[in-house]
C-alpha cells in the first residue's frame, strides 16, 4: 500500500502544526487510519516524550502469533 505520487501533506502538516502550536500545548493527536477507518491511530509530538515509559514485552512474533497472517489476509496482502 502506497501513497500515489501526486499525494500532497500540506494540508494535513498544516493541521499538524496548528494542533502543536495550540496554547493548549496537545502531546498528539489521534485520527482515523486512511487503509482502514475504523481503526484510531496516533501521533504523538516530540514533547510528549518525556511522559512515556518503554516497557519490554517480548517480540512482535510471541503477541500476534498466527494472528499475523489472518491480518495480512484482512488487509489483502502477503508475506513473500
């Protein structure tokens, strides 16, 4: 999945950027996917780095297990 070449972000960095300078100073913003609207995503600004703790759960592999490839099957893709 990718972005036509003639995709243009100005709109959405200029969104971006008025939500950053926002005197109510937001540590992100959460949207909807553009593949699969139902599903929120986010995105965080740099300044919310210092309220975030990494925390060690093992690797991508031991929480998706077989459930990968049922979400490569949702999304229409495959793993070569």
């Amino acid at each position: 999945m990718s972005l036509p070449p003639d995709t243009s972000y100005a709109t959405s960095q200029s969104w971006s950027q008025a939500f950053y300078e926002h005197p109510e100073n937001a540590d992100g913003i959460l949207y909807p996917s553009r593949h699969d609207p139902q599903q929120v995503l986010a995105a965080l600004f740099d300044r919310s780095q210092s309220l975030l703790t990494v925390k060690r759960h093992g690797t991508l592999r031991d929480h998706l297990g077989n459930s990968f490839f049922g979400l490569l099957d949702h999304y229409g893709m495959a793993l070569l």
